[in-house]
C-alpha cells in the first residue's frame, strides 16, 4: 500500500523509515509545538551573546567598540535562554557528576527522554532493547572553559564528563540501550549524517529502533574569533540565504532528536507516524579546489543517488530544505547543484522546486544544523503546509532562480501540488565536504477498517444503554518529585485547554481516552503519583488543578507507592470461595 501510495517500486517501501517520535529545543522554541509556531510566523530569534555566557567562562566582555569601530567579531546568534540548568536527580546522577559533564550531554539526555515520549515509548519500557543512539556534534567549548578553569569541576567525573563521545554513551547507559552508541562529526552536516547511519542500522537489523539527532551549544565566546577567521561569519549579524545581500552565516545553539523505527515495525506497532524516510545519501567533494570549498559536482551526485534510492522521479520532489548558509560561495553551489538534478522535468515556472532555509530564524546549529532542517520538513510534512524563509526579499545575482526552476518559499501557504503526495528533502553540508540528503514523504494513511459487529446481547430489564451513566476513566501521572508532579498537572492542563477536540463526527469521549492511554502506556510510572478520575474533559481540568494546586478533590488521589501491603476487597456477590486467600 504505501509503495503505490507514490508510485515506488516495493524494494524502496521495505527501506522506509518511519518518524514516529520528536523532540527538539531551538532558540526560541523549547519544544515541536513552539518550533511550528515559530516557523509559521516568520520569527527571527538572532539576537546578542547573553551576557552571562562571558563570566560563566571565565571571560571578560571586550568593550563594544575601539574608537568607534566594532571591537571584535560580531557575537549575534540563536541562543537558547537556558543552558546551565539541569536535573541531575531525574536521571540518577550525582550533582558533582553533572557539574562535570558537558551541557551538550545533559540536553541530550532531555531530548532523548522527551523524544521516547513522543513516540508513546515509556523509555523504562525500552531498557535493554537494541535501541541504537546516533549524535551529531562538533564543538567542545565545556572542555576548553574547563581546562582554564583554575578550580574545574569533580577531576574523578572530567574525563567522562568532556569526552565527546560520551554525548551519545551517556543516553544509552543511563536508558539501558544496547544498540549502536555513538557521535559523529562531519562539521556542519554531523546531525543529518547521524540520521542516516541510524537508518542504515535499522535497515541491517543491528538496530531494532534508534534516536537520532544533534546537539550545539556555544558556551565559549572565544569561538565566534575562529568563525570570523574562517572568513564565513557575517559581519552585520545577519543571516539572508539566497539573498542578494548575503554576507555570511550566523550562529546559533540548540538541539533536536527524532525517534526513527522500520516502516513495517511501526505500522504494525500502530505507531503515531509524522513522516517517512525514504532514502538517504552520504558523500564527499573529494577533489574540489580546496578544503572547504563546496562541489557542485559532489553535490548534484548526492542528490541523484538519494532519489534513485528512493524510487523517485526529481519532478515528484515539491520541496527542500537547503543548508542555506548565506555564504558568498556555497548559496550559489548549492543553488546550481539543485538546478542541474531538479530542472530538466520541470517545464515552467510553476513547476519550480519551492526551497527555503531556517537558519535566517535561529541561525547555524552547525552540527546539530541537519536535524533542525530535518524537523522543520517533517513538520511541514505532518501539518501540509509549507512555511516561509525571511530575511529574502531579492535573489542573489549569482542564483538565477527561475532559469534553475527554483522558488524561494515567501509566506505560510499550502504545498504547490498537494493532490500530489507530498515529497521533501533536506540537505546538509560539512566545511569538509561530508554532504547529506535525507528523502521525506507524507506518512501512509492510516487503516480505517470497519469495526466488528458486535455479538447479540441478552435483553434485561433496566434503564437503555444510552441512560447508562458514563463510566469514569482514569488519568495517570507521576514525577520524580512532588513539585515536578504539580508541573505535569498544570501542563496537561494547558495542553487540554490549547488542544480541544476538533472532530466534531468523533465520540466526544475518544480524545479522553486517548490520553488516559497515552498517560498509562506511553509514560514512565515515578514515584509521586497522582490519579485523576474523570468522565469528561471538564471532570479531568477540574480535577488536575486540585492536583497543580494540591488541594484534595473528589476523584483525585495524589502519594506514593507504599510496598509490601496486600488488599482484599470481598464484594459480597458470591465471588468468595472456602481456602482463597491460602496461595
């Protein structure tokens, strides 16, 4: 089904992969919910260097300016408002253990606990499965604030606690996986690279599911004078791909993980599925004329090898998402790469392959670059909206938009042909020449098999069914502690409220029951508990408020486990027998 579902031959459908869980924390969007939001409107999240970053390494801010010129590098990028905090107790580590682990670590154990639950996987439930992590990273700016530090952190915990590799080890330790654990660093292309090796674990069997993504925090101001050597930073701060006034990329901080699983392994798991995989491609420039400069060659290759993986035709392809630095040269590299694969069936344009970048929103995540692209595809994917790149106003004259049958995605708008399924791609490149290319599609539709019959009933005197009073349903939730139990009342709660059912042919109590379902099956049961008795959406607000606010409800129950006691209930309607409690 999901072959002729886009016309591709049966070989590419048993490759598929399958998005099924997300997790994400970009400048200005802690979450998928808010990244969507932020990218329908258009945000630009590039602002200053946060003031406390100089001291937190050990810095002195330089002056802005000497005699009246910049007194150093531009320091604008996208920052997350929050990098220092973490709970160590959640995770079972000690506090002077997380003190000497690399940030980039701990936000990684969040996204992989936080994507696990997007996906309805308890992450208890996943403890000793084959589950392969893969992270794409490329700093460590922890290590060099750490090694000038004249009082650094635990010595016993360092070596664990800056080792690179350990951003991918910790996740799989601390969650009990037993799959592939490792980093990868390609430069900028590290997180969609990540991506692909997870789905070739998948594919080979090694993995059975896999979390995948990036992480990049600027934690080192005296990184952005490297950037600014290299040459590529821009000087006005200012991030405009494909623009004519494109003067170089800006930096930015943040990081993403998706949960990735077998297409056949989810659909007969019945999982939630945002998007699918369909192929992926990796190369290298190999003989450019330097370094760190792009291949149009390399690059157009890549892209061929992805589609024909893919079992698609180019013309299928509606939309990319570029790297988009807004460099001098790689915009127009990346540019022409695309007309050369995209253009030849693409007769008018109309039919131009609409492109567009995130980066001019929060800027370059540099390794954790490939999955913020990557995110932003799947959740245009799952919503069927294209959203718009800012910061463009007038093509670059280096990129001849409509002789490469390219548009720049403007504003918030349908897909051109969404009669059509719907086809993305994501590119990624590494200043080294490692280039990726992740092939998405719109999720199968799901199955809408008619339900049984139900078997004849014995009639009985009484009240109608329909009189029958409605049966409560019970809603779970737990925490580590009890402050952190009063905040996932008063989440649920907003979440509730934000997201009302909008079907309005559906049972009004299935939306209930999805998420009494979700609660029970898709979480990890801690040790502050609280239950929720609730026949309806009123019911359940009501009674998680008595919870946020810890006040006693009827309906609500709220403690913790107490072991080693036995209950007997005796209900008085011939269910006892002679010697039953004996065993």
């Amino acid at each position: 089904t999901t072959g002729a579902a886009t016309d591709q031959p049966a070989d590419a459908a048993e490759r598929a992969i399958a998005v099924v869980g997300l997790a994400c924390r970009f400048p200005g969007a802690p979450d998928p919910a808010t990244y969507w939001e932020l990218l329908c409107q258009g945000r630009d999240e590039v602002r200053d260097l946060p003031a406390g970053r100089w001291a937190a390494a050990g810095l002195t801010p330089p002056p802005a300016t000497v005699d009246g010129a910049p007194a150093g590098p531009p320091r604008r990028g996208g920052f997350l408002d929050q990098v220092e905090g973490f709970d160590a107790g959640f995770f079972g580590v000690y506090p002077h253990e997380a003190e000497a682990m690399d940030p980039q670590q701990r936000l990684m154990l969040e996204l992989a606990w936080e994507a696990l639950e997007s996906a309805n996987l308890a992450p208890a439930t996943v403890r000793g499965t084959a589950t392969g992590v893969f992270v794409g990273t490329a700093w460590d700016d922890y290590a060099a604030i750490v090694r000038r530090h004249p009082q650094p952190p635990s010595p016993r915990h360092l070596m664990a606690g800056l080792h690179r590799g350990m951003v991918a080890n910790r996740v799989s330790h601390l969650l009990g996986l037993t799959g592939p654990s490792l980093v990868v660093d390609t430069g900028q292309s590290s997180s969609l690279v990540a991506v692909h090796l997870a789905a070739q674990s998948l594919l080979t069997g090694e993995s059975t599911l896999a979390l995948a993504g990036g992480v990049n925090l600027l934690l080192d101001p005296r990184t952005f004078e490297l950037a600014e050597q290299f040459g590529g930073l821009s000087p006005d701060g200012w991030c405009a791909t494909f623009d004519r006034t494109a003067n170089g990329f800006v930096r930015g901080e943040g990081g993403g993980v998706v949960v990735l699983r077998r297409l056949a392994d989810a659909v007969e798991a019945g999982d939630r599925i945002h998007c699918v995989i369909s192929a992926t491609a990796v190369n290298n420039d190999g003989p450019a004329p330097g370094l760190t400069v792009p291949s149009q060659t390399a690059q157009a290759a890549m892209l061929r090898q992805a589609y024909q993986r893919a079992g698609l035709r180019p013309e299928q392809v509606q939309y990319v998402e570029l790297h988009g630095t807004g460099t001098r040269v790689g915009d127009p590299t990346e540019a022409a790469a695309l007309g050369e694969v995209f253009a030849a069936g693409r007769t008018s344009t109309r039919d131009s392959l609409v492109v567009g970048s995130v980066k001019p929103n929060i800027g370059h995540l540099e390794g954790a670059a490939g999955i913020a692209g990557l995110l932003k595809v799947v959740l245009c994917l799952a919503n069927r909206r294209l959203v718009p790149t800012i910061n463009f106003t007038e093509a670059n004259p280096a990129i001849p938009l409509e002789a490469l049958r390219l548009r720049m995605a403007r504003s918030l708008g349908p897909w051109p042909r969404p009669d059509q399924p719907l086809v993305a791609g994501a590119s990624a490149f590494g200043m080294g020449g490692t280039n990726c290319h992740v092939v998405l599609r719109e999720p199968p539709a799901r199955a809408t098999d008619a339900p049984p019959t139900p078997a004849p009933q014995p009639t009985r005197a009484g009240p109608a069914a329909s009189d029958a009073p409605p049966v409560p349903v019970p809603f779970l939730l737990s925490a580590r502690t009890a402050t952190a139990l009063r905040a996932q009342a008063t989440a649920l709660a907003a979440h509730l409220t934000a997201s009302p059912d909008s079907d309005p042919d559906s049972d009004p109590d299935s939306g209930n029951a999805e998420v009494a379902r979700t609660l029970a099956f898709g979480r990890s049961t801690l040790r502050h508990r609280a239950v929720v008795l609730a026949t309806d959406r009123t019911a359940l607000t009501r009674g998680l408020a008595a919870v946020a606010g810890a006040a006693p409800a009827q309906g609500v129950a709220v403690g913790e486990p107490v072991a080693g006691q036995v209950g007997f209930m005796f209900t008085g309607q011939g269910s006892q027998r002679p010697g039953m409690g004996r065993q």
